[in-house]
C-alpha cells in the first residue's frame, strides 16, 4: 500500500478508475476538467460499445453543456418525445406524448443517438495516456493510505480513490464484498447473485434507406413498442433461471435468438411489411448480441477509499430507459464530492465523501427503479399489465404531468464549473453537491490556507531562530579568536622576559 505516493507532496487526490464505459468516461470527463489526476483501466483491447441505440433524457443537458459538448451531442442525436404502443398488426393502440411539456417546463427535450457516435465524443475529452487498455483486474488492497490495484498482465497501479465503473459483474464490487465478507459487514441481499429479468437482442445496422423506412425523415426519433399475441412480444420481459447466463450465451445463442425473433412485425412508415429480420440483414454480425438484462439496486457502494458508479452499484431495467442517465448523474455527483476533498485526504474524508455522494443519488436510483417498472410491466402480458397499460392510456393531464416532474426535476451539475441556469418554467431540484461541495470546497481552503499560514509561521520562526543562532556562534567564535589573540600575546611576554 503506497505511503509514499501522491499524498506525500501537497497534491489532489489521485484517481483510479476500473472500466471504460459510460459511466468510467463520464467520470473521466469531469475530473479532466477539474485538474484531478486520474487514470482509467479497460479490460477490453479497444472500447467497441456494443448494444442498442442509446437513450438520454433531459436531465444530462446541464452538466454537457458545462463540460461545451451539448452541440454536438444535439448535432448527431434525435429528440423523442413520446412512447408509442402498437399490436401485432401494426396498429398504434395509444401513444403517450410529453414531449412539448418536457421542453416548456425544462428548455430541453430527451434524445436518441448512436452508442458508438457518443462514446467518440467522450473519448476525445479524455486524454488518450490517461487511458489503458487490456487491463483486466485481478485484486486490489483498499487501506488507509491509499488503494493499489493488481491486473493480470502483472502490472499494479497505485493512488487514494478507487473507482468500480465496470458494469452490472463489476471485479471491484466482487473483491470489495468479498473483504466485506469476511468482515460480516456485507448485507445479506448484496450477497445474493444478480437475478436476470429480461433477454434481449440488441446490434447497430448500417445506414438504412430512408425510402424503405420513411420513418428516418421525421424531425423526431420515434419509441415503439409492439405486442405479440399470443407470442413473444418485440420487446419481451420474462424471468429467467439462474443458470441462464452461462448456458445461454455467445454466437451459438445470438443466432438461435435472430432465427426467433426475425420475423417480428416493426412499423417503418412506409407501406412496406418490415420485420425486424429486415433490420438484422442490415447489422453486421459482430454488432449484434443476445444479452440478459438484471435488476438490482446494491446496498453498499462504498468501503474506506473504494467506490461504485453506474450498473456496479444499481442495475435497472432498461424500460425505463434510465441507465445511461443514471450512470451520467452518478458521475456528476461523484466528481463534486471528490473535488471537494482536501489535497491529503484522509480515509475518514473520503468516507464521508462516498457517504454524501450515495445518499444524495439513492433517491434518485430508487424513484428510477420504480419508474422502469411500470414501463417494463407496460409491455408484459396478464391483468396487471393491462391496468398499467388502461391506467397510462387514460391519466389525467395533472398526473402525467407529476410522473414526469418526478423523472426530469433532477439535473445535477458540476459545482466547479460555472452553472447552468434554469430555462424552462419549472425549478429543477436543489443539488446537495453543488452547495455541500461548494461549502467544503471553501472550508478545504481556507484550512489549505491556514496551514500555508501555520507553516510560513514556522518557517520564519526556524529562520530566526537559524539566525540567532548564527549570531551567538558568531559571537562565540569572536569570543574564541580575542581570548586565543590574548593567549598568543602573553605567550609573546613571556617569551621575552
């Protein structure tokens, strides 16, 4: 365990962070911005983000904005605005719109874009040394003095926070709960393995014709989901066994799952009958995967100077299309937090850091988990899922309008950076991070200060003293030439007589 190392010198606390997805780079991102020192270790050789188009509401328009990308990100992105039900047939069963409410009450609407497309734009605004690839963590000692991490191409790596943004199987999460473990700190539910709720199919085709899917002209990104009847549905919710994952899994599953689904009714916008076979002939294979999707919201995210952002600590459903958000706002608050740590950061700081940083997000993880419930119970079969669908079809506007408060209120931003103003009509949430860190911030450094104080203090105090004593050895020293020039003198008298 490093004693030596960043906190020796008058430095910010150095970062390690496990995982180069969403949430890692994000995180990345942000403490770029700040000065922090950091670094990023990805198992994989390359970042390849595999996976469906990515979803981002409202509520990450801040912090891009702060950070100048939320341009660019508009520039390659589509709003949408609204989910669509449609049946086997093809027919549109009711439509839920907020959109026009969302860009009144908040001055930004959610939008769709490509998952590679955003991961290029992350990836630039990170330095390309800070990033190491095919690393792949083995174990880690997470002390008082400071985290080091062991990968399994024997290289370690050393610094004061360690960060698990390695998705839903995180290495750090195992080696954090196994110490806790031992311990008998760990809650018994975080023991527990992660329960698989949902298979799916997800890949990125090549550029498709606007002309054979008309629905490509439109200004706006359409969200439909469609009901089987009496069979899979094109968005299917089920449960699964536990040993689903390592029986069913590879290519060998990828292509029994396309064989499946491929005749699956999609509504492109033309009058030509689409199946999403039609979009499978168009993804190149290697972009495609069969993936189970868990469910769970962690207990402990934290432990002495290690912590979880993202699908480590909290794993939704994708319903709710909340993942990708959620992973962003963990980010955002995370950063404030560690920003606002002295530069020698003991282990009880960085524990009430990672202690603010989680109450401040469970909240918003939780109203999250809730909502993605009801959109994945929305697109199930039987009789609660026909009174959710009944309920969402026939709300009130005033109840509509307080679910979607509920989902967008919250636009956490980075309190070292000048803020973002409210453009809407509604008041977002107050951001404990802003104003804590902010407060912290402040207290760090006028205590920064006052050690600067304390040690000019003790250094001019040395320097006299240094200086008194020069002066009595200058005196002594006198003392000593006058007394041996007297003994030298007499010697000379004598010497005479």
């Amino acid at each position: 365990m490093h004693k030596q190392g960043p906190n020796l010198a008058n430095t910010r606390p150095e970062v390690i962070i496990i995982g180069a997805g969403l949430a890692g780079l994000t995180l990345a991102m942000l403490l770029e911005k700040t000065n922090i020192p950091y670094k990023i270790f990805e198992r994989a050789s390359a970042v390849k983000p595999l996976g469906s188009a990515i979803f981002l509401n409202s509520t990450t328009s801040k912090v891009f904005k702060q950070c100048g990308i939320f341009e660019e990100l508009m520039s390659v992105g589509k709003p949408v605005n609204m989910i669509q039900i449609a049946n086997e047939n093809r027919e549109i069963e009711y439509i839920m719109d907020f959109g026009e409410d969302v860009e009144k009450m908040f001055g930004c609407h959610g939008y769709v874009l490509s998952r590679p497309v955003l991961y290029d734009i992350f990836l630039r605004q990170v330095p390309k040394e800070r990033l190491h690839m095919n690393k792949k963590m083995l174990s880690m000692e997470n002390g008082g003095n400071g985290v080091l991490v062991r990968f399994s191409d024997g290289t370690t790596a050393e610094g004061d926070i360690l960060v698990g943004a390695d998705g839903a199987y995180s290495a750090v999460r195992q080696n954090m709960y196994a110490k806790l473990t031992k311990l008998e700190k760990l809650p018994k539910s975080d023991g527990l393995p992660l329960p698989y709720s949902t298979t799916c199919l997800v890949g990125q085709t090549r550029p498709l014709d606007p002309e054979i899917f008309p629905n490509l002209k439109l200004d706006k990104c359409q969200f439909i989901r469609i009901l089987g009847d009496g069979k899979p549905y094109t968005c299917e919710t089920r449960k699964l066994s536990d040993t689903f994952r390592t029986s069913e899994w590879g290519s060998e599953a990828t292509e029994a799952m396309i064989k499946e689904v491929k005749d699956f009714p999609i509504i492109s916008g033309g009058d030509k009958v689409t199946t999403i076979g039609d979009l499978i002939d168009l993804t190149p294979r290697e972009y495609i995967s069969k993936v189970v999707l868990e469910e769970k919201v962690f207990k402990t995210w934290h432990h002495m100077r290690t912590v979880l952002i993202g699908d480590a600590c909290h794993k939704l459903n994708p319903a709710g299309g909340s993942g990708a958000t959620n992973a962003i706002h963990d980010a955002v608050t995370l950063a404030n937090y560690i920003n606002a740590l002295p530069t020698q950061p003991s282990v009880e700081d960085v524990h009430r850091g990672f202690k603010d940083y989680k109450r401040e997000r469970i909240r918003w993880i939780n109203e999250s988990n809730d909502s993605s419930s009801v959109f994945r119970t929305m697109v199930e079969k039987g009789v609660k899922a026909k009174m959710v669908r009944y309920v969402s079809k026939n709300m009130p506007t005033f109840m509509s309008r307080k679910m979607l408060i509920r989902m967008t209120v919250n636009q956490p931003q980075c309190s070292f950076m000048p803020l973002i103003e409210d453009q809407g009509t509604y008041k977002t949430a107050k951001q404990k991070s802003i104003s804590h860190t902010l407060q912290m911030f402040e207290a760090n450094k006028k205590q920064d200060a006052a050690n600067a104080k304390k040690r000019a203090a003790e250094l001019v105090k040395l320097a006299a003293i240094a200086e008194k004593d020069r002066e009595t050895r200058a005196v002594e020293i006198a003392e000593a030439q006058a007394e041996a020039a007297a003994a030298q003198g007499q010697n000379k008298a004598a010497t005479a007589t």
